[in-house]
C-alpha cells in the first residue's frame, strides 16, 4: 500500500519537473529565436545608419526596404528608411521621407524616434514651399513633450527648429575631424608607421567606427613613403598657410613701395603656387575617407550576414527531432543552445560589435587656441598691407607746372578755352594743367607751330604702363590728323615716367610730326613737335628735355 503511494507520488514529481523542463525550453527557445530578431534588427538598423553616414543613402534604403519587407513592420526600421530619405537633401525625398514617418506612425503612433524624427523634418521643412509640413512641426513637438518630456530624442527635435541647430554650432566638418584625428596620431607616436599601425589596431576592434576606421586609412596612406611632405602639411598647416600669406603681403609691399613694375598678379601667382601642395593633401585625404566608407559597409555587411546564418541555424536546431528524452536529452538541448549563443556572441564580435581596446577619440575643436594665435598674426599682417597701401595710396609724385610764356625763343599761346587735351581726366584727380602752343611772334596766322605742350598734375595713383600705352591718355592719332609712320616704347619719359612716342605727317601741311605721351602718378603730359630726324634717340631726348622744362618737382 504504501509502495503504491510512494509510486503514485514519484510518477507526479516527475510528470510536474518534465512540465516545467518543456515549459523551460519552450521559453528558452521562444527568447532565443526573439533575441535573434532582434539582434538582426539592430543590425540591419546599425548598417542603415552606417551607410548614411558614409554617404550611401541608396543603399540604406534598399537595405531598409528589404529588411521591412521581409521581417514585417519595425518602428527602427521606419526611422531609419526616412532618415535615408532625408539625407539626400531633396525636396522628393522629403516627400518620401514624410510619407514613411506617416506609415511608421500609423502602425507606432507612439514611438518617440519616430515622432522626434518627423518633427526635424517638419521644423527644416521651408513654410513657403510646404506650411502644411512645417506647421505640423509644433504639434508633434507638443505630443513629445507630453510622452517623453525629458528625451534626448525632444531635445534634439527642438534644437532643429533653431536656425544653427546646436550639433551645427558645436560640430566641426568632416574634413577638420579627419586632420585632427590624424595630427593628433602623428604627434603622439614615436614614428608615422606606429601611428599607422596603432590606428589600425583600433579601427580592426571598433569595425564599425567610421571616425576610427577614417583615421586608419589616413595615417596608413599618410605613413607611406614619400609622403612627408603631406604630413607637414597636415601636422603644421597653419603655419604653412600664414607663411604663404606673408610671402603675398611682401610681393605686395615691394609692388606698392619700391617696385611697381612688378605685376599684382605675381603675387597671386605666388600664393596659388604655394597652396597648390594642399590640393593633393585634400584628394589624399577625400581618398582615405572613401576607403573608410567601404570598409564600415563591408563591416556591416558581414554582421548582417552572420546574423541571418546563426538564426538559420536556431530555426533548424528547434525543428530537429530529438532522440533522446529525460534529463540527457534536456542536457544536450541546453549544451546545444548554449553552443549557438556562444558560436552567434563570436561570430559578432569578430565583424560587428566593437571590441574592447578601441579608445573614444577626443572631440575635436571648432578652433585651437594655436589657430586663433594665427588668426590673429593674419589679421596683423592684413592691416599692415591695407596700412601699407593706405599710405602709399597718399604717397605720389609731386610737380609744378611751369607755363612759359615764351620757350626757345617762340611765342606761346594758350590753348585751353579752344582745346582740353584732359577732358577724360576727373576734376578729382586733377590739381593743375596747362595747355600751350609755341609759334614764332612774326608767324602767319595759320602757320603750323613748331611745339605743342600740355601738362597736367594731380593724384594719379592708379596710373599703369598699360594706360600709356593703349591710347587711354590722349586719343590717338586719326586719318585726319595725318599719316601714323611708326610707334614705340619709349625708354623713359620726364623725371622717370613712361612714355610713348609716334612719327607721322600732318595732313594739311605735310610736315613731319613727332609726338610723345607720358604718364606716371603725379604727372600727365604730351608734347608735339616737328621732327624732320628719323632718329628715336632725338625724338625722345627732344620729348624729355620739354616735359622736364614744363615740370618741376614740388619744394617739400
């Protein structure tokens, strides 16, 4: 009787403790395969944003689209579809962006990322072009406030509606975190190689850091051989480009003090010179960065792969009959799952999770207290040339007109009320002008004269060669004024201006005629005379000897 019992109550202990294993690996299964899900959601979700971020939102999308399509509805899944949209910046995808916040909502009427991001595209949407987007910008902001009112997610959404949104005023480019990273690795390591190298040990255990992985293929092209003068560049750039600006401001110093032949543009043309190594730091650099993104989605590519063998995996293993029952069998299902997580934990950390050993880089500054030193020394030496030219701009030759009533024994008469040789000179720049004819005091009234001067004084500071030369003083001579024989460069006009000298023949006389234009800041002046002599040597000495009569350096 009582071994009945006692047999009764055996077959219940053991009929309850096989209820509770089957109900324990139930659930463990059901929590494996859900883990798994969810792992393969993170991931799909982790390479959507991988490729946004190395500037592949095409790819992303696809990813995203498949992965709903296949895997159902996913309120991450939908953030990050739109968020590809929107990373196109353009009007299109906005509209499509909006279209699957609206269809994420629908079915998560409640997710903060969703709602957060639909408002930052509402706030940056333009009230012109679509009020009813930006109006709707408010009203979920409002629902934020009132589900999540202390969320980063808020936060966020709000600083979006700000002109600057806050990551704008407190973010550097991609370009000056690519510099400083590399820099900064440089500096801190005995050789570039090391540098290389370490950079390569951290993005190896952080395979989907892109700033890590970015810093890896900058130093190890950087390292290379023959690239020394490219880390130079990017290690002290700075004072590369304040030593650049302080050869232009010399070649513009020279140009506006004591050197005016020299052109302006030879300064530029040293400054351009100069910079043109920077051109191929920048395609180096736009070179590592494009590296780096294919490696992060290859990187994601393989943690998305991965996840979808091990869940393969889980599926088959729980569809497997079992052969064996009791405690052995629950033992060899618990050692199997055990196996799997181990194997899936591996296989993630090998190509998706971040491994320990990465560092977290610094934050890299908008501005350095060594870029501002410089900043400041630029703007020194900017005012030093503006100072410069300023006072140059003061500085001009200055003469005295001396209007001869008589010259070389000939009579002089004015010619200012019947003919204006500075007509297309401005009042402002002028300060004195005479304009004569000389003739012999027994000539006929109609005889020719033998010289024809006109002077003129004043600021002309932006005199040039080039004025001289192309007629822009004095009109040139026309058909009607008679036959142009020959014309040249002069080698120096009065008190060292330029001058430009012709021989031709008066039309209604026939008499031989030389004349002579010259210019320079202080001075404009023309002289006409009859020159029977072919010789350029006596035509400009006659010219020189004239203007140097009319003009006279100023008493100080």
């Amino acid at each position: 009787m009582n071994d009945n019992k006692d047999h009764a109550r055996d077959t219940a202990r053991d009929d309850v403790r096989g209820d509770l294993r089957d109900d324990v690996r139930n659930g463990t299964r059901e929590d494996v395969r859900e883990d798994v899900r969810e792992d393969m959601r993170d991931d799909v979700r982790g390479r959507v944003d991988a490729l946004v971020a190395v500037g592949r939102p095409a790819e992303a999308r696809a990813v995203a689209r498949t992965a709903l399509a296949d895997d159902g509805p996913e309120a991450g899944l939908f953030l990050a579809l739109a968020r590809a949209h929107m990373a196109e910046d353009d009007d299109d995808h906005d509209d499509a962006a909006e279209r699957v916040f609206r269809e994420g909502l629908d079915a998560f009427p409640d997710d903060i990322g969703l709602l957060a991001g639909y408002a930052e595209l509402c706030t940056h949407s333009d009230s012109m072009d679509r009020p009813g987007r930006h109006a709707r910008g408010p009203v979920l902001l409002a629902r934020l406030r009132e589900i999540a009112p202390e969320s980063a997610e808020l936060k966020r959404a709000e600083a979006a509606g700000s002109s600057v949104s806050t990551n704008a005023r407190n973010s550097a480019s991609v370009n000056r975190v690519q510099s400083f990273d590399a820099a900064r690795a440089f500096a801190e390591a005995p050789t570039p190689q090391a540098a290389a190298d370490q950079a390569a040990q951290w993005a190896a255990a952080a395979p989907r850091d892109l700033r890590l992985a970015v810093l890896a293929e900058t130093t190890a092209a950087l390292a290379a051989t023959g690239r020394s003068w490219f880390r130079l560049l990017l290690c002290r750039g700075v004072e590369y480009r304040f030593a650049t600006g302080v050869a232009v401001a010399v070649l513009i110093v020279l140009r506006i003090t004591v050197l005016p032949a020299i052109p302006y543009g030879m300064a530029a043309g040293v400054g351009l010179l100069l910079g043109l190594p920077f051109l191929g730091l920048r395609r180096l650099l736009r070179a590592a960065r494009e590296r780096a993104a294919d490696r992060i989605a290859a990187a994601v590519s393989v943690s998305v792969s991965v996840s979808v063998s091990v869940s393969v995996s889980a599926s088959a293993s729980e569809a497997a009959p079992r052969a064996e029952a009791g405690d052995g069998a629950d033992a060899d299902g618990d050692a199997e799952a055990r196996g799997d997580g181990e194997a899936r934990g591996d296989d993630e950390a090998a190509v998706g999770g971040d491994r320990p050993g990465a560092p977290e880089l610094p934050p890299v500054p908008r501005v350095t207290r060594r870029e501002y030193a410089f900043a400041g020394a630029g703007l020194a030496l900017l005012f030093a040339v503006g100072g410069t030219a300023y006072a140059a701009s003061l500085e001009y030759p200055r003469y005295d007109i001396v209007a001869h009533d008589t010259f070389r024994g000939l009579q002089g008469f004015d010619l200012r009320e019947e003919f204006d040789p500075f007509g297309a000179v401005s009042d402002g720049e002028l300060n004195d002008s005479t304009a004569r004819v000389y003739a012999a005091a027994d000539a006929a009234p109609d005889a020719a004269a033998e010289y024809l001067v006109a002077v003129t004084t004043g600021d002309f500071h932006e005199m040039r060669e080039s004025f001289v030369d192309d007629d822009r003083i004095f009109p040139a001579v026309t058909d009607q004024d008679g036959v142009v024989h020959e014309s040249w460069q002069a080698e120096t006009g009065p008190h060292g201006a330029w001058m430009r000298c012709i021989r031709y023949t008066e039309a209604g006389t026939g008499t031989p005629r030389a004349m002579c234009v010259w210019g320079d800041k202080g001075s404009i002046g023309m002289v006409l005379f009859t020159a029977a002599d072919e010789n350029h040597d006596v035509v400009e000495e006659t010219a020189r000897s004239v203007g140097t009569a009319f003009l006279r350096p100023a008493a100080d």
